[in-house]
C-alpha cells in the first residue's frame, strides 16, 4: 500500500479495506497494517485481491471519492462512483459533437496532431543523440511522421484521421527501441502488444497506459463531461472513449518518457518481471511499486503550460485538457488545442 498526493494504492494481495469512523483501515489476514484518514484521500485504486467493505464504498461514493478497481497488472475492471453531477448542458454539447461528423472529425483531428507532435519529438531527441544504423531510422521515421502531420491536415474523413493514428503508431513504435540506451537487449519492443504485452517493454507501457487512462477519466468526469463519449474512439458499452482520446496526446510527454527513464537509469530491470505460459511478460510486486511511485513523483513536476501560459504541475495536464476541450464544446474557444512537449 502507498498513499501518493491523495491517491491511495493498494497492491498486496489479499487485503481487506473497511471504513472506521473517518477513517480507511487496512487488514491483512486479520492484522492492521494502516489507518489512514478519509479527509486525506481522493481515490483509491487497488489492484488485483482487494477486498473493500461496502460500507467504505458507500462512504465514498457520498463524498465524491472514486474507488477503482485494476486487475494486477494495471488493466481496469471497474470504477464505484456517486451519482453523475455535470452541467447537463454541457454534456448535451458533447453528445451532439460526437454525432456531427464534422466536429467529430475536427476534435480527432486536433487530438491525433497532438499525439503524433509529441511523439514526433521524442523521436528528434533520441536522433539527435544516436549514429549509425539506429540514428538512420530514426532519421526516417521522424521524415514519416511529419509526412503524416502533412496528410492529416488536410484528411476530409474521420476514419482516415483514425488511419494516420493508425500509421503514425507503427512508425513509432517501430523505432522506439532506438531510444533504449542501457539493458537493450532485454528491453527491446520488436512490436506493440497489449493483451497480454509479450515484452518487458510492452509491460511497462501498458501499465503506464493504465494509470494514465484512469487519470484521464477523472479529468474528463470532474469538469463535468461524460468519459464514454469520445470523437476518436469509438463507443462501445463500458469503454472511457473519451478518457482514451485526451490520453493520446498525453502518452508520449506522461508515459513513454516515462517507461525510458526508469528502463535507461536501471530503476527498472528484468529481476521486476515476471513471465506466464503462453508468452504474457508482466511487472511483478515490485515492478509495479517502482513505477506507480515514479509515475506520481514525475506527475508532482510542475511545467508550463503552453495554451495556458501558466505553471501547473504535470499531473494537472489530463485536467487541463479535459477543460480546454470543454471550453471548446461550450464555444467559448474556436478549436481544442492539444498540450505540445516544448
């Protein structure tokens, strides 16, 4: 168990959470092993074997606190949560942009433009710094993407935006091992895989990518927008379509970075993975500490906004996207503006 800004995490296996008096008691096999105060905590996520009274979860759901639930390796089972409380009036403009084409294409748009930029960049940076061979690829995949930026400007269809996401991941992906500077061989990612991941790598972005979708769809809730309603993504029962697309731009500046930092210091290596039949590579306890805690230390980072203009601490940026684009749909800005890496 961690408790990061107002973010409980709780990870051992087998733990039971039940409400005493203002407080959040944790058990393990009938002993308590932490009390920490509710006034404290503005979530919890447990993973895997977590037992949590329904008490708790009453408790919760009354304050507006969310309990989520992830399975042990980061993939997300279910969110409690209170009655919904967003400006119906807004969530009536998000519903008729999602269902006009051409809004919906012009927010896909700008969402895929953000995305590619700022994987764009981290490509340049690692060009920069790397000759021979690898340096060649990543010299053309950087060419690629700014090609995709250029067919993207002018795609008339929202489908053929989704097709140059589609595209532009690939290339993407298909040199992101090129920016592995310590332990390449065991972290190398011939592909993306996600279900399961097949590699360390694989492993550590997709729990990355979880963390990062459940922040994204409590940004999209707390400005009062329904997060199943998104304009890139389709909608599908159960899917946060929306928390999916304000994720995308974010996944280079918030995760990616993220994944080569701990994999190029050595703060993640293969003593923190495990390995199942069938293929599937996940994080084990350990791993999965390691990055949960260097995840909420690099969210506490402050940065400058670039639309904004304003000193935020990077955690906000989900929540700060999450308003842009609601200032958009209420008309107050022309266009939704992506977050850009400087």
């Amino acid at each position: 168990m961690r408790q990061l800004l107002n973010t409980l995490y709780v990870t051992t296996g087998g733990a039971y959470l039940h409400l005493d008096h203002d407080t959040v008691r944790m058990e393990v096999d009938g002993e308590t092993e932490a009390q920490i105060p509710l006034h404290h905590l503005g979530a919890i996520v447990a993973f895997g074997n977590i037992l949590v009274s329904p008490a708790l979860m009453a408790r919760c759901t009354d304050d507006g606190r969310a309990v989520v639930f992830l399975t042990r390796t980061g993939r997300f089972r279910a969110r409690v949560e209170g009655p919904q409380t967003g400006n119906v009036l807004l969530r009536k403009a998000q519903f008729e942009a999602s269902e006009d084409p051409d809004t919906a294409r012009e927010i896909a748009r700008a969402v895929v433009a953000g995305k590619v930029k700022n994987s764009r960049r981290l490509v340049v940076r690692a060009a920069r710094r790397t000759n021979g061979s690898a340096g060649d690829a990543l010299d053309a995949a950087k060419q690629d993407l700014a090609g995709t930026l250029r067919l993207l400007e002018k795609e008339a269809t929202l489908d053929g935006v989704r097709g140059h996401e589609g595209t532009a991941a690939k290339t993407y992906f298909d040199v992101f091992t090129h920016q592995v500077r310590q332990q390449q061989e065991a972290f190398a990612l011939e592909e993306r895989t996600r279900r399961p991941p097949r590699s360390r790598m694989n492993a550590v972005l997709s729990f990355l990518y979880t963390l990062l979708c459940n922040d994204c769809e409590a940004a999209a809730e707390g400005v009062g927008l329904d997060p199943q309603v998104g304009f890139l993504h389709t909608d599908r029962p159960g899917r946060p379509s929306l928390g999916l697309d304000l994720m995308e731009e974010l996944r280079a500046p918030l995760a990616d970075r993220l994944a080569l930092t701990l994999i190029n210091r050595r703060q993640l290596t293969p003593d923190d993975f495990r390995e199942r039949d069938g293929g599937a590579v996940l994080l084990n306890d350990e791993g999965r500490e390691t990055v949960i805690v260097a995840y909420q230390e690099r969210k506490q980072e402050p940065i400058t906004h670039p639309m904004l203009d304003q000193e935020i601490e990077r955690g906000l940026l989900p929540h700060a996207q999450a308003r842009l684009l609601a200032r958009h749909l209420r008309g107050d800005l022309d266009d939704y503006v992506p977050y850009l890496l400087r």
